[in-house]
C-alpha cells in the first residue's frame, strides 16, 4: 500500500511538471522563406529554465540561454523546427515543441554576351544563363547603366540593347522565382564601346589655328588631341592622304605639301581593338574598325586650311601688301606700298581653290584699291594681285 502512494505521488508529480512548463508559444518570422534568409526564432514562456535547445532541422542546431535566436538556412525544402527547454542540471523540462517551415531555392544569375567591345551605336545580344533548381523563374530584371541618369533596363529572358554612348558600362541582371526568392548577377565593365574621336589642330609658333600658310616643299604642323584611335588617315585636300598608325610623342605630324594651292586637310579616323568573345567553348578572335571624318577644334570649325605659296615669283612681304579690315564685312581694301597702276588684277579663290572672281583695271587711290565683298559668304578666301609683272597673295576672312 505505501508502495503505490509513493508512485501515485511521482506520477501526479510528473503531470504537474508537465502541465507546468508545456505552454510554450513558439514564434517564427518567416514559416515560408527564401534559401539565405535570415530568419529569426523566439518563444514564450512561464516555465523557469536554463538553457534552451533549437534544433533547426537541417542538421545544425543552437543552445542559448535567451528567448530568441536566428538562423539561415543554406539548403532548401520543408524543415522540422524543435525547441526544448532544459534546467540548471541539464533535465529535460518537457517535450520538445515543434514547427514547420518551408525554405524554397534562390535562382543562380548569370549571362554574358558574345559582344563585349563594339563601335556605336551598338546592338548588344545577352544570353540569359541563369540556373534555378526546385522552382520556377517568373520574372526577370536587365539594367543597363549607360551613364545617364535614366537606368535602361529590359523585362525580357534575352534581351537585345543597342547602345548610343561611348564607355565602360556595367550590366546587372536580377532573376526573381515564383515564390519571390531573388538573386544578382552585377557584371562591371563588361560592355566597352569606342568611337574614334578626330581631334586636331593646325600648329604654328607655339599656337593653335584653323589655317596655315606655307611654301611648296614645306610641312604643316598638325598638332592631334584625339582619343580611341590607333589609324591616322590625313585627307590632305588634293586627293592624296597622309597615314600613319603611331602618333608622334610631341603628338604633332609633320604632312608635306609639294604644289601651291588652298588644301582644305581632314582627318579619318579609325579604331582597330582586339574582343575576345566566347562561342561553342572556343575563345575567338574579332577585330572590329569604325572611321569618322569629322573633325573639332576649340572653334568648332568645319575645315582646316592650307594655303601653300610658290616658292618663287610671289612677293609675299607685308611691307609691300596689306588687306584691311580682316576679316571683312562688305568692303575690303588692298593697301601697297608702291604705285600699283590702273594695270592690276584681283583674282578671289575660296577655299577649294575654286576661282571665285577676277577683276582687271581697278580704280587705284593713294595705292589702295577698294573691293565689295558684300556678295561673298562667310568663310576663307585666298586673294591674288598682280601688276607690273608682281604677284602678291593674302588670305582673308569674310564674316557676317
């Protein structure tokens, strides 16, 4: 009979402990997440303890001797949550308190494009490369950083994207699944579009110009500020060309005129670079060239030119021949130094070369002869004066 008293009383003695410590509310952030996930654990509860054991069921587990801890999951699938509280002398206080929750797969980003360096405008193709395992995409996200303010960006799996800008650009890719778990791919620098930028100037004396004067044989300093190019073809305005595929370290080309004339000088320019590209598992080689014929100045000046003298039987000095105002308006005048005589010519070239007007028996008063140019455009002009088996010439600027 005291036998039985004594095991009624550790039974009532268990049920109690057990009803005591067995109201334990477990709370999850997120019962459904996402691999990676930071996902935060806590529970409550009246029962006294000392420490307390998570057992996540993924193979890891936790003791803490707080209410709260977290855990991210690095496989996907559905996962047993267990908790258990234990006492100063490491006894079970009750049965382990469970909950369910379901982490589901992360897309692998990924592309890349056969197009990695081109000319503009640029049509880029992207192979979408992106892994998902356990799940579906449903959704994708390009931006294509172009250097302006406004993000680009396509919605497509494979998207096409022509690019206008000259640079280094950065592509991302952002692949969302059905049950919203995301991942980025940021590759930087992996679009590099070149555009040869012609650059140049006439060089003389120290200082910058837009047209140059010299004799047959002698050579026009050209002094280049272009970027992205690797060939130099110079039209030198006779339908010849002056190449060249390094530039000088001074950064100034030397280019020769052997017959008098106004030469109006150009600059093709073009950019050869080398693109590795990947196909079928082989790294190719392609090259890819692009000319632009447009030329800039600090003037922004459509032409540059050279005026090149015979190197004889033209008396060039300013002493004996002088244009005023220059540049003109409507009335320039021709200013010698000498006695020109009513038996002159005026010859007006533009700057093709092309002879424009000749003018014979001008009025002469005080050795200056007046000409209208009121009906000339604005631009450059050679102009010739002969007399007494003299022949002078001078360039000038005709203006608004």
């Amino acid at each position: 009979m005291k036998t039985r008293i004594v095991i009624l009383a550790i039974l009532g003695l268990l049920i109690f402990n057990s009803n005591s410590y067995s109201h334990i509310d477990l709370t999850i952030s997120h019962t459904e997440s996402c691999r990676g996930t930071d996902i935060k654990f806590s529970i409550s509860s009246s029962a006294s303890f000392s420490t307390i054991k998570w057992v996540f069921g993924d193979g890891n587990s936790q003791i803490t001797t707080t209410l709260f801890t977290s855990h991210k999951y690095d496989t996907f699938g559905s996962f047993q949550v267990k908790v258990s509280l234990f006492d100063n002398n490491n006894q079970l206080l009750c049965a382990p308190f469970e909950k369910k929750i379901v982490v589901y797969n992360n897309p692998i980003a990924d592309f890349d494009t056969p197009e990695i360096c081109c000319c503009p405008p640029a049509v880029v193709r992207f192979n979408n490369k992106t892994i998902m395992l356990g799940d579906t995409i449903t959704s994708w996200r390009w931006d294509f950083y172009e250097g302006s303010s406004t993000v680009r960006y396509s919605l497509l799996e494979n998207p096409i994207h022509t690019y206008t800008n000259i640079g280094s650009f950065d592509v991302r890719l952002i692949a969302t699944s059905k049950h919203n778990c995301k991942d980025t791919m940021l590759k930087e620098s992996i679009i590099l579009i070149l555009y040869p930028k012609p650059k140049f100037w006439l060089f003389r004396n120290g200082q910058i110009c837009t047209s140059d004067t010299i004799f047959a044989g002698e050579q026009v300093n050209v002094l280049d500020s272009s970027v992205y190019i690797n060939k130099w073809k110079f039209n030198k305005g006779d339908s010849t060309f002056y190449f060249d595929t390094m530039r000088p370290p001074n950064r100034i080309f030397k280019i020769k005129y052997d017959n008098p004339g106004i030469y109006i000088l150009s600059l093709y320019a073009e950019i050869r670079f080398f693109c590795p590209t990947y196909m079928h598992g082989k790294m190719i080689t392609s090259w890819s060239s692009y000319g632009d014929t447009s030329y800039w100045n600090y003037k922004n000046e459509s032409t540059f030119t050279v005026v090149v003298k015979k190197t004889s039987g033209i008396d060039d000095r300013l002493s004996e021949f002088r244009l005023y105002p220059n540049p003109v308006e409507n009335t320039l005048r021709i200013h010698a130094s000498s006695d020109v005589g009513n038996n002159n010519i005026v010859l007006i070239y533009n700057a093709f070369g092309q002879l424009l007007k000749k003018m014979e028996n001008l009025p002469v008063y005080k050795n200056e002869i007046q000409l209208n140019t009121a009906d000339l455009k604005p631009g450059f002009y050679l102009l010739k004066l002969k007399f007494d088996n003299k022949e002078f010439e001078k360039t000038f600027i005709k203006t608004d």
